[in-house]
C-alpha cells in the first residue's frame, strides 16, 4: 500500500505540473501583496489579520481546494484514458487498494500544498502589513483556519472520487465537479431564504469558521448566512457521514466497473 501511494504521489508531482502550480500561485500572489502594500493609498493597506484571513480564503478554499479535486480526479480518469488501469488490474492487488491509495495521495498532496502556501501566506502577512493591532494571535489564526479545512477537503475528495469512477474523461469529471459544487451552493441560498431547515444538506455543514470563537475567523457580519446553526461536532459528523456514503459509492463503482 505504501508503495502504492508513494508511486501516485511522484505520478501527480508530474502529471498535474504541481512544480507550475506552485511557481504561478506563489509569483502572483508576492506580486498581489507587495502591490497592495507599496502601491495602494496608505488607508487602503489591509492590516495583517485582514490579509491573512482573505488570503486563506481565497487559496485554501478555492484554489487549493480545486486543484486538489483536479489531482484526485486525473489520477483516476487518466488511467482509464491511457489505458493503464489494465496493467493495474493484472496486478495481485485488489482494486480497492488501488482506488484508495489514489484518495489517500490526493489528500496528501493536497494537505502538502496547504501547509507550504500557508507558510507563505503567514509570513507574508505580518512582515508586509501592521500586525501590531491585531484582535488575535495571527499564528494561532492560521492554524486554526486550516484545521477547519481539512474536514472540507475530505469530503470534496471523496466526492471527485465518485465522479472520477463515474466519467473516463478529465475534463468532463472536473467540469461535472464545478456544476455540482454551483448547484450545492445554490440550493443552499435558496433554503436558507425560504427559512427551511439545513441541518442535514452538507453544504451549509461545510462552513466550520462560523463555529469559531476567533474575531478573524468567524467574521460576525457573516453570521447567520452560513453554517447549520446547530455545533460543530454536528457539523464534523455531517461530513464524515457524506463522505463515507459518497466514499463507498465509489469504491463500489470502481469494483464493478469494466476496464476491458
């Protein structure tokens, strides 16, 4: 198994050009920040604890997120594409093993970007802009945020593990992702104006920061509008719930698919 997943690792560093990944991101987001801090009107410079916290948002929960649903989905539709999931199967390893050590290294490599771009992030934050005002500790800020993530990324894996199984192409597993993720999104607006209860629809569940005590976090403006409204240990087990389910519908489907 370890050599399993250590193989789809070295297989994501190159097939998904992670190397360009990080160059990209990392380039345009130092330019993003220095040009925020030496180009902008002096009363228009976010504090420290501002930066931070949109900076996280912004790459934890949307581009780290994304890329690692590209990294889990590619590295099962890309076997069926090129044909190699035939040399896998001729292997004596069950396709369970298989599936999961492409989940597992989809996790991994995902949990790897987030702890190196929130390094970046980190520092960037208080070396660039004033953190000497700041309503908590941005240290302890930045962890916080990313625990909350890692649950988020859970699901979301497990759930481009099915649509992985499901379509043979890339592009249209990814794209099916993006549609399912907007309609999510949107059923959840919908039921929160008709003032229906969402304790049991993942999407609202997915929303941990509105659980935190941190000012940074859980920005008060927001409350109400996200979130279940019930606990966070409810809101944990409505994930890991979804994402068994959906785990298990697809390691089903991977069982009996036809890979001739």
């Amino acid at each position: 198994m370890n050599s399993l997943i250590t193989n789809e690792l070295i297989k994501t560093w190159y097939r998904n050009r992670v190397k360009m990944f990080l160059i990209v991101m990392t380039a345009l987001y130092l330019i993003i920040a220095f040009s925020l801090r030496f180009f902008m009107n002096e009363n228009a410079i976010p504090t420290a604890g501002s930066f931070l916290i949109t900076s996280q948002t912004i790459i934890n929960g949307t581009f780290l997120l994304f890329y690692g649903v590209i990294i889990t989905t590619s590295s099962i539709t890309s076997e069926f594409h090129k044909g190699t999931i035939k040399q896998l199967a001729i292997r004596p390893i069950s396709r369970v093993k298989i599936l999961a050590s492409k989940l597992i290294s989809g996790f991994i490599a995902l949990l790897a970007l987030m702890v190196l771009y929130n390094i970046v992030i980190y520092l960037v934050s208080v070396l660039l802009f004033d953190a000497s005002n700041a309503p908590e500790n941005l240290l302890v800020t930045a962890l916080t945020a990313c625990l909350y993530k890692i649950p988020v990324y859970l699901f979301y894996l497990a759930l481009s593990v099915i649509i992985g199984t499901l379509f043979k192409s890339t592009i249209i597993a990814v794209v099916l992702f993006f549609v399912i993720d907007s309609v999510g999104g949107m059923v959840t607006g919908l039921i929160t104006m008709l003032e229906w209860n969402a304790s049991y629809f993942i999407y609202p569940n997915l929303m941990l920061e509105s659980y935190s005590d941190n000012t940074l976090i859980n920005d008060p403006n927001m409350q109400g509008l996200f979130g279940a409204g019930e606990s966070l240990t409810f809101s944990l087990m409505i994930i890991l719930v979804y994402s068994l389910v959906l785990g298990a519908i697809g390691f089903f489907r991977f069982q009996r698919q036809d890979i001739a």
